[in-house]
C-alpha cells in the first residue's frame, strides 16, 4: 500500500474523484446558512438558547438592507455562527453533544425541515464527488415536535430517492436508551429496509461504555430478517479502549465494522473519521492520528466525515489532510474507497457500478 506515486493534488481535483462514505450523522451535517434560515422562521428564542449578538444583529439587520450589503451581512452571520458553533463544540465531547441538543435538534422537528436538511446533505455529497454514501441518524430524536418514526423516515426517505447517487440510511439506538427502543428501531429498520442498510449504536461511549447486552438481541434480529442486507456497525473505541469482553462479543456476533475503532487492536474494518477525532480532543492532530499506522499495516480502514459542521470538512478535505501530513497518493485513496465498497451496504449491481467509478478514478 502507498508504493504508486502520483502527483498531489489539490482540492479543485480531489473533489472530482470519486469517493464511498460510510460514517456520517445526518445531524452532525447541516449547513450554518440553512440553520439561520430555519432559526428565523422558527424565532430566536434567547431566552431558551443564547445565540451569539454578531449572529443575530447582522441577520436581523440584513432583513433592513438590500442588494450587496444584505448579503454582505448575511454571510457575516454565516460565518460568525459556524464560528461559534465549531468553537463552543470543540471545547469538549460533552459541548459537542450539547451543540446538537441546542442548536440543531430543534431544527429537525418537522418534516419539511428534515427534507431541507436531508436535500442539502446529499447536493453537498454531490458537489464533493461522493458516489455513494451511507448516512446514519437517531429518528428518536427527531419525534419530539410531534412527528412519529415513521414520519420521520418518510421525510428523510422521500429525499433519499431522489438523490443521484445511491444512499443507504443508518438507524443508530443510542447507549443512554434501552432494549425497548431498540425493538422499535429494529420494527422500523425492517419496515424501511429497501433504504436502510444498517443498524449501529451511537453516543456517549465514557457513560456506558462497550457493547451493550441489550441491544444486541434487536441487531442480531436487524440483520437475520433482512437476510443480511442490513449491515451491524458501533461506535466503539473512539474515547476508550475495549474490554475483552467487548472483543469477544463483536467477534461471536459477527459485527464486521467499529465506528472510530481508533484506540484498539481491530481485524474488524474501522469507520475512521480523522478530524473528528482531533475536534473532540481524542488525538490532538491529525499527525497524531494512529490511521496511517493502520494503513500501513494493513488493516482494513476507511475515511470518513463523521459530520460537516463541527469539523469543517467534506470528505475531500479529509483526504487534502491525510494527503499532507501523511503523503498519501491515488493508490491510498482508492484502497480505503474499495474497503468502504466491500463493507457497505449497497446492493450488488450498485457496488459493481461504484467499483468501475473507483478504479477508473484513481488508476487511470
């Protein structure tokens, strides 16, 4: 691996190769300038969640101006709330939790809002040269405007097939809940499996940390019932390291993929997602980050987002890092896309078109 040179690139031609994602949260993606938009139509609660006065005021004031000077002071919100809001995130894994709960759970509450959110993530996707990605979320968290799980994956899902590319959605239980909405989620999965492709558990690894017994019964079913179409991935590893009961339950289950998976010895294929890992203060640079020494030993990794907004990446730019600080080339690049293919979702004729796309990219 890493032996074909090739020229570097640069961010204009990284974009237009192709690239597989497999790890990214819905509500870790959204765009500041479609947040405001929302916020405005919903109303500034100040009283409920302070938002910054170089936000608000150049908003406000735009509505007051015209021509360049109203989008002069609208992108100067933009930019002060992205600014705010990667800053506050990532002060500590506890804020960037804190960040979604203030700032973009109240956002995704209806399901012309989830539409927007979920169409704006794919055109980014697009624009990034993303060919085939697979996009987890918690529609629990997304029912407490009123909404049922099945509005809510009627929302996310009419955008899905609309997208130029083919999505996969994953249904994530989260570790603070219980056996009981794992079984609705698993209901859900099943019921939607022509566009769900996996079923993962997600969130805060320090306060219930390793695999979960209870959830376990309710993947295994995910994955029986659909024959397999629905893959099996957790978030593991990214703030601690695994028990041996951990390694033993992943193994007997048969889990091929960890989400992070950084601070462990895995032969299972890890869901990397470098700058997330440096904004949430796991590693403290990318120069740091022990995904090189994976590659460079062989073991199956991949590249990935985790999400847009707190990190300020697309996919590219995660590729512009690891291609800088680790001299990463074409040859690099296409073996993660190709481990990403193999262990994904995507139905058989999707991967062989995804498969050509990919080699075509980087080979030719």
């Amino acid at each position: 691996m890493g032996t074909k040179k090739s020229p570097r690139l640069g961010i204009r031609k990284m974009r237009q190769k192709p690239k597989i994602l497999i790890h990214e949260h819905l509500d870790c993606s959204l765009r500041p300038r479609t947040m405001l938009e929302l916020w405005d139509k919903m109303g500034f609660d100040q009283a409920k969640i302070p938002f910054p006065a170089n936000v608000v005021g150049p908003w406000d004031n735009a509505k007051l101006a015209s021509g360049s000077e109203r989008r002069e002071l609208r992108l100067q919100a933009v930019q002060n709330y992205r600014k705010f809001l990667v800053g506050f995130a990532s002060k500590s894994l506890a804020n960037y939790v804190q960040a979604i709960v203030d700032h973009i759970l109240p956002l995704m509450q209806s399901q012309p809002h989830l539409r927007r959110i979920t169409r704006d993530r794919i055109a980014d996707a697009k624009n990034d040269g993303i060919i085939g990605m697979e996009l987890r979320f918690a529609p629990q968290l997304h029912t407490m405007g009123g909404l049922s799980l099945e509005q809510v994956m009627d929302a996310v899902v009419d955008e899905v097939k609309q997208s130029p590319m083919p999505i996969k959605l994953i249904i994530c239980s989260l570790r603070h809940e219980d056996g009981e909405m794992a079984e609705r989620l698993a209901d859900l999965a099943l019921a939607y499996n022509d566009h769900v492709g996996g079923f993962d558990l997600a969130a805060d690894e320090e306060a219930n940390p390793g695999v979960l017994e209870w959830w376990i019964p309710e993947a295994v079913r995910v994955r029986d019932e659909s024959k397999g179409k629905i893959e099996l991935t957790i978030h593991l590893t990214e703030t601690r390291k695994p028990t041996a009961r951990d390694e033993a339950l992943i193994d007997q289950y048969g889990i091929r993929r960890i989400g992070h998976g950084i601070k462990g010895n895995w032969s299972q294929v890890r869901e990397v997602c470098p700058t997330s890992n440096v904004v949430t203060g796991q590693v403290a640079s990318i120069a740091d980050h022990p995904i090189d020494s994976f590659h460079r030993a062989g073991d199956p990794v991949t590249v990935n987002t985790d999400g847009t907004l707190f990190t300020e990446v697309q996919l590219s730019d995660e590729y512009m890092k690891l291609q800088a600080v680790f001299g990463w080339s074409e040859a690099d690049f296409l073996q993660v896309n190709l481990t990403a293919l193999e262990v994904s979702s995507f139905s058989s004729a999707d991967k062989a078109k995804m498969k050509a796309l990919l080699k075509a990219g980087y080979l030719s």
